[in-house]
C-alpha cells in the first residue's frame, strides 16, 4: 500500500517551509518513527517520521523545495522489499577478506560501512562498532566520518563537484542562507526601522554574586542533581524583580494599545549553528535559580542538536543575550519585538574602580539596555538597571525582596 509523505502541520505564524535533508533516498527500506526528511521553517527544523515500515518509492520536493503545510512530499510503499545491491563478481574473496580480518583481531565492516571508511580514509580499527559482535554499522560509519577532523581547504579540481571554488589562490564559498538567519534578518532590520530603539548602560560588581557562587557551587550542584550554578540565573532572578518594579519594560505595543503582562517570561538568546535562537522561560518569576539554571542548559542542548520547538520559542516579554561569553565587552543589541526592551550582558574584565576613597581591583561587568522609547523613557530604563545593579551586587536583597 502506497502512503503519501507530507510536510508536518505548521503553526499559524509559519507560512511554508523548506525541505532542508532527505536522509534516505528512493529505493531505501525505512521503519516505522524512522527519521526520513527535516523541514527547515522561520524558527525550526521539523523532523518528518515514517508512518510505518516499507519503501521509499518517490521523492516529490527535493532539498531546497519550498513547501506548505501537509504539502506532498513523497511516497512510501509499505509492500515493497528494499532492492538488494548486485553482489560484486569477487564476493567470495570479500568474504575471505573479512574472515581474514576477523581471524587477524580486526573489527568486522558491513559492506556499506566499509564503502564508506573507504570514501573518508577511515581506519576501520579506529572506528567503534555497536553491531552483533561488535561488527561495525553503516551508522558507525557516518558518526565517524562525521568527527573526523576536517582537512584543509583545497582547491576544487576542475569539473569536481565541491562546495569551495578557487579563483587563482584564493578560495571562495557560496551558500544560501539559512530560512533562520534569513528572519532573523529581517527582524531586525524591522526593529531597527519601526522602533525609537535608545541603549542605557551602567557596570555592575560581581565579586558579591562570584564568591557566593565559588561558596555553594559543589554543594548546589549535589543538591540539584547535577545542576550547575552560573551567573545567568542570578541576573534572571533580578531582571524578573525588576520587571516587577518598572512594569513597562515588561509591556510590548500591539498597535496603538499597550499591553502590560502580569507575568515575567524571559527569552534567553542561544547561538546555534544555524543562527540566533531565543526559547523562553515560562513564568520565570515562579522558578527557582536551580530552574532556571537547569531550562537554560537544556534549551542549549536542544539549540546545538535543532531540537528546539516553536512553542519553546514563541512568546516572551523580555529578552536577556549575554555576549559576554565570546569576549564581548560592551554592546547595543536590538530589541526583539513585539517586545520593548533587551538587557546585553558582557565580559567580565577586572578594573581598578573607586571605592571609599581608595583605589581596588574588581570584576566588573557592564550592563546595556535598549529599548523602545516609544513606551520606555529614560527614567523608567535608568531605573531598571539600577534596581538590577543593586540586586546583583547584594544577592541577599533577592532573598529578602528588598
């Protein structure tokens, strides 16, 4: 029986998608769950999944193909058998080889994993095999050309079908940009142009926050299952009270009405491979730091693998990037609309700072906040920081609510 391969259902914000990996081809046996197509959208990658077992019998929509939702995509046939490669003429002495190899104390190669250590130089006694008897699979394989170092560029031959170009000695690459960074372009350009976007700073101490971390990090961690205690928590902790106490920093505009949220979700900016992605913290103001801490590592998780959901990326009413963490030591980032403000942390760097009339040695990080002063002014963004500033630099006060 013939069973038509569609793209998943997309949500209401998503109007097409774009068929981004086939990882099977026609002709292919698949099981039922098994992952046959990914489906690049604005915000994620969709994974497609066999409905059940059989055969990949067409493919509709190649790579690059825009699709819409529940567009045909290929088809599946759940009679057919998978056709069995033609066995070479010297099958016999293949078969001799691997009884040698097996003899000898070398791992065991399935025919398509050894083609493929073949094509990627692999030695085969370097590859881990997870098959009966430790026999090495065809996944095996591709997971270990996958971790292979990369070679340096080279110029392509003539006529090779490769993705860098040479042009004398010098080497170009052209790819098209991702559906992801394509938005992620296009928001921002929108923001910059819709928006009377301004950026405030201040600096804050963190000698009070690094010390009761270097205090209780050993101790949380056990306590929480693992849970490592950062710094990222401690400034969710103090964005949420401040967004309590300068609610229109939490607002966002819809039109010409303003809508103040009477809940704190804080978007975290995660870079991925495939560009800036943002998930939320739902109702952070009810989380706790060992919470926070533990969503944020597994959103990052998910970010590095494309396993992010669009419901773990929607919504948000204020947004925290800490480009601090590549070396950034000072920046105005964008605000992420329909949002209307975005707190940039940034490296910690120790200055000599003024402090009762003597000069110390503290690390210091500064603070950015932009916003839209559209609905924000000055005072309500001076005062946001500050009140954060206050927070970081006596922990306890977050304990107190003071």
């Amino acid at each position: 029986m013939a069973i038509e391969i569609k793209a998943p259902a997309f949500p209401e914000s998503v109007a097409d998608g774009t068929v981004a990996t086939w990882h099977k081809k026609v002709g292919d046996a698949v099981q039922r769950d098994e992952l046959i197509v990914d489906i690049e959208t604005d915000k994620v990658v969709m994974e497609v999944l066999a409905e059940a077992d059989g055969v990949i019998t067409e493919i509709v929509a190649d790579e690059g193909a825009t699709v819409l939702s529940g567009e045909l995509l290929g088809r599946l046939d759940t009679e057919a058998v998978a056709a069995a490669p033609a066995a070479p003429a010297t099958a016999p002495a293949a078969v001799a080889s691997e009884a040698a190899s097996a003899t000898a104390g070398e791992p065991l190669l399935s025919p398509a994993a050894r083609k493929i250590a073949a094509e990627n130089a692999l030695n085969p006694a370097a590859i881990q095999g997870t098959g009966k008897d430790g026999r090495v699979t065809k996944e095996d394989a591709v997971a270990a050309a996958a971790n292979k170092p990369a070679a340096a560029p080279k110029a392509a031959a003539p006529g090779a079908d490769a993705p860098l170009f040479a042009v004398g000695d010098r080497v170009e690459k052209r790819v098209p940009m991702t559906r992801l960074r394509t938005k992620v372009a296009e928001r921002l350009v929108e923001a910059q142009s819709s928006m009377a976007m301004l950026t405030t700073f201040n600096e804050v101490n963190m000698k009070p926050i690094m010390d009761l971390r270097n205090k209780y990090k050993d101790l949380f961690e056990k306590t929480h299952n693992g849970v490592r205690l950062g710094f990222m928590s401690f400034f969710v902790k103090a964005a949420v009270e401040a967004l309590k106490r300068q609610p229109g920093v939490n607002a966002s505009i819809d039109g010409n009405d303003i809508v103040y949220h009477g809940y704190q979700d804080i978007g975290v900016a995660v870079s991925s491979d495939r560009g800036l992605v943002v998930p939320v913290l739902r109702n952070a103001e009810f989380m706790s730091l060992a919470e926070i801490e533990g969503g944020i590592a597994n959103y990052g998780r998910k970010a590095r693998d494309g396993k992010l959901t669009l419901e773990e990326m929607t919504g948000g009413t204020f947004t925290i990037s800490n480009g601090g963490v590549f070396g950034s030591l000072l920046s105005t980032p964008i605000v992420n609309p329909p949002q209307t403000a975005i707190l940039g942390m940034h490296k910690i760097q120790e200055r000599p700072m003024a402090v009762d009339g003597e000069v110390v040695i503290l690390p210091m990080m500064y603070l950015a906040l932009s916003y839209d002063h559209r609905l924000i002014d000055g005072k309500e963004a001076v005062t946001f920081l500050v009140t954060m500033k206050n927070l970081l630099e006596d922990p306890a006060r977050l304990l107190l609510d003071i």
